[in-house]
C-alpha cells in the first residue's frame, strides 16, 4: 500500500495524467489529506502561461517547505508542464529538494520510473500495470463525471501558444484502449464521461495517412456503453467541426450533448490571422454550421484580447460577435507574451491596462447574456446529474444540466428527492442566477 497526497494544477488533462499514474503503479494507493500521512507527495504541474508557471513553482516550495520539517519525510515528484517547458536539469539546480522529475515527454514511463524511485522507501511496490493509457485509473472527481484524455500534444502553431514545445506532437490513443478505460470508468460508476485532448477533433490524424481527424470510429465505440449517461466533447477546433461530423452526432442523439466548446479565440479575421489561426478566420461560419445541426446547440469558447495589433475596430468586431452569437459560456483572457512564442516578438504590444479593460468589458457583455439564457430555463424541468454535497449547505447539492460542464462553467444546484452524488434527477428549475441555476428535484408522480 502506497499512501500518496496529491495535487494536479492546471487542465483536466493533467488531471487524467494524475489519476493514470496513480493507478498504474502496481500497488494499491491510499490517498491521504496531508503530507505527513504520506509515502509520495507528487505535484503535477503546468506551466502554460507564467501565472501557471508561478502557481506551480509556488506550490512545489510550499510542498518542499512543509515535507523537511517531517520526522518521516516522504517521497517529492514534481510532474508535467513546469518540467517539460523548462526541463529537469534546470529545475533540479533550483529545486535539488526535489526527488524525482517526470517529464512530459517520458508519460508512458510514469509509472515505472515513480514505482522504482518509491520502491526502496515502501514493501509490496510490484510491477507497474500493463498499458498506462488504458490502465485503471485512481478517480478524483468523484462518482458522477471522469475526464477521458483521448490524445496528447498538438499538431498546430499558434502564435501565441506554449503547448507544441512542451508536450510535443499530436499523438493519439488507440480507440481499443480508449474503449478499454471508458468501460471501466463507468463499470466504477461514473455517469458522464468528458472527451478531451489540446484537439478533440484531431484524434486519428495521426494514423490515417491523410493528416485529418475522424472522431467517429471513436465514438462508435464509446456512445452504446452500457451505464454511459452523458457523452461531452470538449475542445472542439474549428476545422474539424465539418458537416460529416455534424451530421453524425445529430443522428447518433444521447447520449451525445449538444455541448460544443470551440476555441475561437477571436472574431476578426486580422487578429485571427497573426495568431496563426488560418482554419477559423471566418468562426460566424462555425457557429452557423454548429446551429444548422443543432439549433438549441449549448455553445461555449474562449477568447483572448489585446493580442499583438488588436486595435479598437477589431475589438469593436469581437464584442458585435459576442453579441450577435449569444454563447452559453464564454472565457475571455487578457493577453500574456509567453517567452518562446512567435507572438511575443510581435510588434504593436497592446498595453496591459488597456487589455484588462477589454476582458472585463467584454465580460460584462457576456454576463448580460448568460443571465438571459439562465433566466430562459426557470420553470422547466431538466435532468440534473449530481456532483456533491455543498460545503456549507446541508441537504443542498451541487450539480449540473446537460449545457454545464464540471469545473469551467456555472452549477445548479439542487436539493430534494433523491439528490445524491452521482445521481441523475429529474429537477424543477426554480431560481436562476448570473451564471447558475437553482433547481428542486421531485418524485415523479
């Protein structure tokens, strides 16, 4: 038995990597609460963009500071991002504290090379499970949702964009393995199973000859498995959003969600070339095709402003299409030149206080719209799919509809009969809020 305290920074994705790792080191593992209770203490890290950099190296110190004061001092890893952007040889000369760096670029050897640094510190560390990717996972996201990393790396060029250095090429994970996970994701309980990758649309682009993605041998085999609930597809390119698929996922029905989440990043066609984004140059194109498939389509994206030559008319274009377009969900970031990247050395640098005012104005916009979409569902009974007990509220619950995804959108919550976690209920949708619901499940009649 391994006890282990863990903490995964930054996407799902690292998540995913977290919980493959931890259940594929060939001993049972016991995750623990605090650091003195363990014999490993691994951070996985990120290191997208430089607040991401400084939250992981923060948290590595702090990991470093609280485990040298213990009477039995466990096992530090540090994993990830922060390791790959900027490699072990350099950290180690600035955090020799730590034990064991794990790379991104050596993920499927995760396992062996944590169960051997651990080996000689705890009895019964056997072999490592076979097929990492497709290997049982240790969960952390409780019993209603699991997140399913379908590949690793990227194979675009964004200008502005760290992650092609960092964790490499596109590189997918054979559908069979994939099948193989999923089935034991839901075998342990979970009800909705969220695809992810840098590029959801890219899988088997890499092994078709052709160089283009076709996600749907994929989802042959994922959208009949038995106790699958919600099937969700996050990060969704817009290139690869072609009518076939479309038009597949309209007929496939559940237990598909008509949740898409495009990353445009922006609406004008000079900001969106300079950011190296040639496949979306016109995204009200994307958005039509979405809607013509789906017309009650939850949309949502990501936005960033104040790139490199953004004046106030391509700003003016971004908010008339923000406007216009009426997403579910919208994440709008400031712009941040990350060191490495072509856009970095871009001239025309967009002062900083001037970014700050066009993310929260824009934002502002955004949160008038969400409220109307919000306020548009009360009085409407919806599933709602139960994640957890409220921290503060006893009897009250977290959860979500079907146009909610755990952790970057807004919850309803939800009190009543039958709300548990993991449970999926029938709910009247009382009360709405900015970017919440307030729902009530009854018992059917």
């Amino acid at each position: 038995m391994i006890s282990v305290y863990s903490v995964s920074l930054g996407c799902p994705k690292n998540r995913v990597d977290t919980e493959r790792l931890l259940g594929a080191l060939g001993a049972p593992v016991r995750p623990v609460e605090t650091m003195a209770e363990a014999d490993v203490v691994l951070v996985n890290t990120c290191g997208f963009i430089l607040p991401a950099v400084e939250e992981s190296v923060r948290t590595v110190v702090e990991a470093v500071d609280e485990i040298s004061g213990l009477a039995r001092r466990p096992l530090l890893a540090v994993a990830g991002c922060l390791v790959g952007r900027y490699g072990e040889r350099d950290l180690a000369a600035e955090l020799p504290e730590v034990d064991l760096w794990l790379p991104n670029q050596s993920i499927e050897s995760w396992p062996e090379l944590l169960a051997r640094a651990v080996g000689a510190r705890v009895a019964g560390v056997g072999a490592v499970a076979p097929g990492y990717a497709g290997g049982t996972r240790l969960l952390s996201t409780g019993p209603s949702y699991a997140w399913l990393k379908i590949s690793d790396g990227c194979r675009h060029n964004c200008s502005f964009c760290t992650i092609p250095s960092i964790r490499g090429a596109h590189r997918s994970t054979p559908a069979a393995e994939l099948e193989r996970e999923a089935r034991q994701l839901l075998d342990m309980g979970v009800r909705e199973l969220i695809l992810v990758a840098q590029d959801v649309t890219a899988w088997g682009s890499d092994a078709d000859g052709n160089g283009r993605g076709d996600l749907r041998p994929l989802l042959d085999r994922l959208l009949p498995l038995p106790g699958l609930d919600r099937l969700r597809l996050m990060y969704l390119y817009p290139a690869g959003l072609n009518d076939d698929l479309l038009s597949y996922l309209a007929a496939a029905g559940a237990p598909f969600v008509p949740y898409f989440d495009v990353p445009l990043q922006h609406a004008h066609p000079d900001v969106l070339g300079r950011m190296g984004r040639p496949f979306a140059r016109n995204p009200r194109a994307v958005v039509e095709r979405i809607r013509k498939h789906f017309p009650d389509a939850a949309l949502r994206t990501s936005i960033i402003v104040g790139f490199p030559g953004e004046t106030e008319e391509h700003y003016a274009a971004l908010t008339d299409f923000v406007a216009e377009t009426r997403f579910h969900h919208l994440g709008v970031f400031a712009y941040r030149a990350e060191e490495g990247t072509p856009a970095a050395a871009m001239p025309d640098q967009v002062d900083d206080t001037v970014k700050e005012w066009r993310r929260d104005a824009l934002m502002e916009v955004q949160a008038e719209i969400s409220e109307e979409i919000m306020e548009s569902y009360v009085g409407q009974r919806l599933p709602v799919l139960v994640d957890a007990p409220h921290d503060e509220w006893p009897g009250l619950h977290t959860g979500r509809t079907w146009f909610q995804a755990p952790e970057i959108d807004g919850v309803t919550y939800v009190s009543g009969a039958g709300v548990a976690p993991g449970a999926l209920v029938e709910a009247d949708i009382v009360e709405a809020r900015t970017y919440d619901l307030v729902a009530l499940a009854e018992p059917e009649e």
